[in-house]
C-alpha cells in the first residue's frame, strides 16, 4: 500500500529524513515511533503530497505520489497532528463540504457522512459548532473528515494529542476497528497503545530508520536485560546515586507512592543486579517492599535505540 525508496528531505543546512526505505502491506497497522524532530511528521507530510521531498521516491496504492498525486490522495486519507477546522462551521456543514471537495458523489454525500458521524461518534454533536467542541470532539471531525471518502490507507500523525485516558482509550478502540478495512500508518508518543495495535512499528532517529519488525521481534532482539523494580524507604539517602553506583547498571527512574520510593532500574545486558540491590538496601537499612524483575516493553526498546548511550 505504501513504497518508499531513498526519500530524502533537507532543508538549509538541515537533513529532516535521510534515505528512507519502506513497505507498508495491505492491512497493515503501522507504528511510526520516533523522539520529537526525527523526522516523522516530514515523512507523513511527503507522503500525503503535503510537501515534496528533495530526492527519493513514494507510491500509494501503486500510484507515484508526485507524478500522480491526485490518483494517490484519493486512496488516502490524512489526519495532521493539528488538525485544521473551520471554527465557524458546524460539524454536519464541514463535513457535507469536505466531502465534496475529496470528490465523493453528489448523491452519496448523505450516505457517507452518516457513516462517519456515525463510525466516530460524532451524531450527538452533529449540529454544534466545530470552535465549542471539546479537543477529543475536535480530533474525531478530523478522523472523520480523514475518512469520508472511503481511502484505503489512513494516515495518522499524533491522534491522541491532547485528550485525556477516557478520550485515548476511546480513540485506539476506533483505531483497531478501523484497522479491519485500512491500512493505517500511525504515529504516536503513547507506546502501550503502539503494543496493543499495531502489527509491526518503525522506530525513526536522527532522520533513519532504526528499526522496523514486530513489536515481539523487537522485544526478543533488544539488547538490554529486563529491568529491575524496587519498592523501598530509603530514609535520608539518596536511593537513586546510591543505586547507579551498582556495577552494571545503566538508567534509574524514581517515582513515589506515599512514602514508598518506586525505583525503575535498567542494567547491561546478560547482568543480574537484584542479588547487589539486596546487599545495598541489606547495609543502608533500607525497608523493602518489593524487589522484582519486570518484562521489557517497548518503551524499552524505544528508549535503546534513540538514546543508546543512556
């Protein structure tokens, strides 16, 4: 569904993508993962013909998406991060419009804007005006308008910004139903969701790709060991220092839960650390609630191949 060869983007003195090669399959849901500037939103935007790129290739459903933009912008269907409405125009009047304006039949624009409203939630809202709606209101007219014209391939930059958990679970719910009848190249910050939906993801750094399998592959491949959960009260120390000086390990997170510090430590690969957390908290009269091995996610994953050093 989407074919992507050598596609390049530079601007003065800066490379946004450089040599970017993928495939995206019919039915896919993919994850497009990456940290803030690398990369993902100018590659959305090219393939959505919303910028040219400055060297590279791109299709859509077979179609060259500069050669042949407007057959290729017919089968897609692009939601923005920011999605851009007309305040003053009601939700039923934006629709009907845009619907119109992405060449759908006269006499089907009834039909599918009922779809729509429908699909994403939007019949209680219908005749309220788009500048009173809540942001999760505002983001489902956006996936609304992203749809109407019945694309093939959906692409999604940043759905979920803004909302709330309730607007989120609401959001990925439409996500993977949607992901029944389209192909979907998703970009997200929200990495549970990305592992809960999508069948294979590209992590993009710097401009590269980094990374492009399942979710499961890119678990099993990671290199570093399961990280290490402890529960404590470590009274006047400094549990954080006192836990980074243990041979081995690389990164400390600190959370609390009343008095409890929650200490989140990731270590080398092929090292076991609990039996030296023992023997720490043993000397420095720690109080230990808990002291647990916990799988490795994708955040772990995410955070290994963009941030290597950390």
């Amino acid at each position: 569904m989407i074919k992507v060869e050598n596609l390049t983007k530079r601007y003065a003195g800066q490379t946004a993508i450089d040599n970017l090669n993928f495939e995206v399959g019919k039915g896919e849901i993919m994850g497009f993962l990456g940290p803030n500037g690398a990369g993902k939103s100018t590659t959305m935007r090219i393939l959505s013909s919303f910028m040219p790129p400055t060297s590279g290739r791109a299709s859509v459903a077979g179609f060259d998406i500069f050669e042949k933009s407007l057959q290729a912008r017919a089968h897609l269907g692009y939601m923005p991060e920011n999605v851009p409405l007309y305040n003053d125009m009601r939700v039923n009047e934006y629709l009907d419009y845009r619907a119109a304006l992405k060449g759908v039949q006269h006499r089907r624009i009834a039909e599918r804007v009922g779809d729509v409203k429908e699909l994403c939630g939007l019949k209680e809202v219908e005749k309220k005006l788009i500048g009173t709606l809540s942001k999760g209101y505002r983001q489902r007219v956006g996936l609304a308008d992203a749809l109407v014209h019945e694309p093939d391939l959906l692409i999604l930059d940043e759905p979920t910004s803004g909302l709330d958990p309730n607007q989120i679970r609401q959001v990925r719910d439409l996500i993977k139903n949607l992901g029944r009848q389209h192909t979907i190249l998703l970009s997200t910050h929200i990495l549970p969701e990305v592992e809960m939906t999508c069948s294979r993801v590209i992590i993009i750094n710097r401009g590269r790709i980094e990374a492009c399998d399942t979710p499961e592959n890119l678990l099993n491949q990671m290199r570093t060991a399961t990280g290490v959960i402890l529960e404590a009260k470590t009274g006047t120390d400094n549990g954080v220092e006192e836990l980074k000086k243990i041979a081995g390990v690389k990164d400390v997170s600190l959370t609390t839960e009343g008095d409890w510090q929650i200490f989140s430590l990731r270590a080398e690969a092929e090292t076991e650390i609990r039996p030296e957390i023992f023997r720490l908290a043993s000397e420095r009269r720690w109080t230990v609630r808990e002291l647990s091995q916990r799988k490795a996610t994708l955040e772990d994953v995410f955070v290994e191949i963009t941030h290597p050093e950390a």
